[in-house]
C-alpha cells in the first residue's frame, strides 16, 4: 500500500528536501494538526464525565509539543525528575502531572513530593520509603495484573516475568504499610504492554484492576494505564485501533463499578504512542547504494542513534522514497536500508520492496513520533538531528536545535 506523504501535505509549504537543507540531515518532521487530531480523538472516547487522558511524556517530551498537548486538554504522566520538570516547562501544574516511578532513588522522590506532584509506587520498599519520607501524605500504588501484553518482549510490563508493580497477592502488606505511615491511597494504577490494537486484552485487565480497586473504600482514581497502539505495517491495511469501540466498553465498565463501589470518581489512561507517533516523519538521505554477495543495501544518514525501535525492539516502520528531481521510475526492488553506525545491527529496513532508490535521494521514516527522538544518543560521535514543527497554516518552526560539535564535548572535562 503506497503512500506518499509529502502529496497529502505533511510537510506544509516545503518539500522534504528544502527542509533538510534548512535544517539538515537527518531531521524529525512533526505535522500540528496530526498531532491535535489524535488528542482530540482521545478526548472525545468516552461519555463517563470523569475521564482523564494522561499523555504518557515519556514518548516524547520537546516542550513545545507538550504545549500543544496541553492546549488540547490532555494531563501527563512521567517518570523522572527530568520528566516533571520538562512537563511544568510546558506550562503544566502539579495537579496535571501524575508521576509513576519505578526503583528511584530517596532524592528522586523528594523532589516528586516538594513539586507537589501525585506519586505512584511499584513496590513494597518504595511504598515504604515514601512513607518515610512523607507520612501522612497521599500516594497511589502501581499493581500487576499476573499478565502482560505488548507488540515485543521489552515492552510488556505486567505478568510473571517483570520488574513492574505489586503482585495483586500483596494487598495485606500494602494496607499494612498503608497504616504505619498514616498513607493515604488515593490511587491505584496499572500498565500492561504496549501497542495493543485490539481491545481485548486491555479490557480483561481493567476488569483485574477494578476488583482490586474494591479493596480500597476511598480511592479518588483508578488508571487503566496505556498501550494504546498504532498500525505501523500500513501495507498490510492493518485497522486501526477502534477508539469508539473501546470507549463504548470502558463506559459500561465504569458506570457499572461507580454503581456498585457507590460514589463517582476519575479514572484515567495513559496513551503515550497513539499521542505522537503518526505526527512525526523522520527525514534522511540515501549515501550509499551498494551490492554485497547478492544483497542491496540502501545506506542513509539514519543510524540507530537517530531511531533506536528497529535495533532494539525488531520494529517495522513504513519507508517512503523521495526521488531527487521528483524523477519517478517506476521500478521496484528488494533493498534493506541502513544506517551510518558502525554496528551490524544499524539495519532500518531489512529486506524491503521499495522503489527504485539512488544517491541522494530522500527517504522518510513513518510513524516516528513516539520513543524516536527521546531515545537518541551521540553514539560513534553522531549529532543528534533537529526537530520541526509544522505548523496548521503549512509554515514551519524549529522546536529543537540540531546538536553541534560543542554539544557533543560541553560536558567532558579534560585532564590538565
């Protein structure tokens, strides 16, 4: 299934190639109103009056993004000190930052309770230590289910064979250290996996969560957590994750628990890829085209420490070719495309059909919004790429600068 993103007018009023040459190669192109789109989606899911979506920031925190998430009436959840400050950067208040922390540190959790921010724990030892350092505080508890889901094992973050949450079995010890520390639950919370297309899966643990949640007679919420995924093999017409259906169920569940648990209160999920992944498209050029015993390799300015999901999850992402000149063959071929890393696994694409690809054509990465930039290094002393916004009236913004070779050194000290 073709696509060609740059007809739709993804890129606004500039072709892919202007912006590379304003802004360099490679670069993260983000679309406004893709991105306002699917908050509106989220917004408008369910019925039940109560219902928060938390974007989870860690897909992606540039500033300037959050602030358009912001606008559109999303809250947050994060996961670091880093992450809390970057949120109230973007204009956040405390009371819209849920913080859901896992095997931090005392310093760490101090500076969640002085910003004010409402904390979830993971385990019995961080309840604890939170009740040290804030007796008598409010707290939510993060619980796993027994099971898990997710597209890759790395990312599944419930069941038998994961560093996260309470084991359900350990609610005893929770209301135990619940009372040493006069703590009040005001939370419980879950995450199973990420990138579910079908709602299944997400149900049965909400349902899991909520019997858990009967435990406790005075919670103020209960979060169903994320996962919310997003078709990336768009050539296999893939359907996307059905949004109202899903909504037609959580409503039932709700109204059915707040009738039985007898009073109403907020429940919230936490979608951090649906947020921003179709929203960016990572732009690079093709270097290289080589044959090696019988293979043809594409290589491209795109190494993994631009986008690190191919190497370390075995994730696909759609590729689009951008003919220099608009010069259009026609011809198809088999190529795998990599990166400039010195490192075997520097693979993007393996084994793909495309059109025919040369020198200095470009290439664009689809659906690379979410865990893309965040997860960029400087590795083999490569400069992380610039981030553009482009904006609903087709012109373009720089919301991140490319990294320069000061930045590369700035924190280095060297031997007198």
């Amino acid at each position: 299934m073709e696509y060609n993103l740059r007809e739709e007018g993804f890129y606004g009023n500039m072709e892919p190639e202007q912006i590379t040459e304003m802004y360099g190669s490679p670069v993260y192109v983000y679309n406004e109103e893709t991105l306002r789109s699917r908050c509106r989606e989220l917004k408008k899911m369910v019925r039940y009056p109560h219902f928060v979506i938390d974007y989870s920031i860690k897909a992606n925190f540039n500033p300037a993004l959050l602030q358009i998430v912001k606008e559109e009436g999303l809250e947050v959840d994060v996961m670091s000190p880093g992450e809390i400050y970057l949120a109230k950067m973007a204009g956040y208040e405390a009371n819209e930052i849920f913080y859901i922390c896992n095997n931090v540190s005392e310093q760490e959790m101090r500076y969640a309770i002085e910003a004010g921010v409402t904390t979830s724990v993971d385990s019995l030892s961080q309840l604890e230590q939170y009740g040290r350092l804030n007796p008598g505080g409010k707290v939510a508890v993060r619980l796993n289910p027994g099971y898990g889901a997710g597209h890759h094992q790395k990312v599944i973050t419930a069941g038998k064979k994961t560093k996260f949450g309470i084991d359900v079995e350990m609610l005893p010890e929770v209301k135990a250290v619940l009372a040493r520390y006069s703590l009040k639950l005001v939370g419980v919370n879950q995450h199973i996996g990420s990138l579910f297309l079908e709602k299944e899966q997400y149900l049965k643990s909400v349902d899991s969560l909520l019997e858990c949640a009967k435990e406790f007679s005075d919670l103020e919420f209960v979060d169903f957590g994320g996962g919310f995924g997003i078709a990336y093999h768009k050539e296999n017409q893939i359907q996307r994750l059905d949004l109202a259906d899903l909504g037609k169920s959580l409503d039932e569940i709700m109204y059915r628990f707040v009738k039985e648990y007898g009073k109403e209160i907020t429940f919230r999920a936490e979608p951090g890829r649906y947020v921003t992944a179709e929203s960016s498209v990572l732009l690079g050029t093709v270097n290289t085209v080589k044959t090696n015993h019988g293979k043809k390799y594409i290589g491209t300015d795109i190494g993994f420490n631009v986008l690190m999901r191919p190497v370390l999850y075995d994730s696909y992402h759609e590729i689009e070719v951008y003919e220099k000149n608009r010069k259009v063959t026609g011809k198809r071929e088999t190529v795998t495309i990599v990166g400039n890393i010195c490192e075997s696994g520097d693979i993007l694409a393996k084994d793909r059909e495309l059109p025919h690809i040369e020198e200095k054509d470009m290439i664009g990465v689809l659906d690379a919004g979410a865990y893309g930039h965040v997860m960029s290094s400087n590795y083999n002393g490569r400069l992380r790429p610039a981030e553009v916004l482009v904006k609903r009236d087709g012109e373009n913004c720089l919301i991140r600068k490319r990294d320069t070779l000061d930045d590369l050194v700035k924190n280095y000290v060297l031997l007198p």
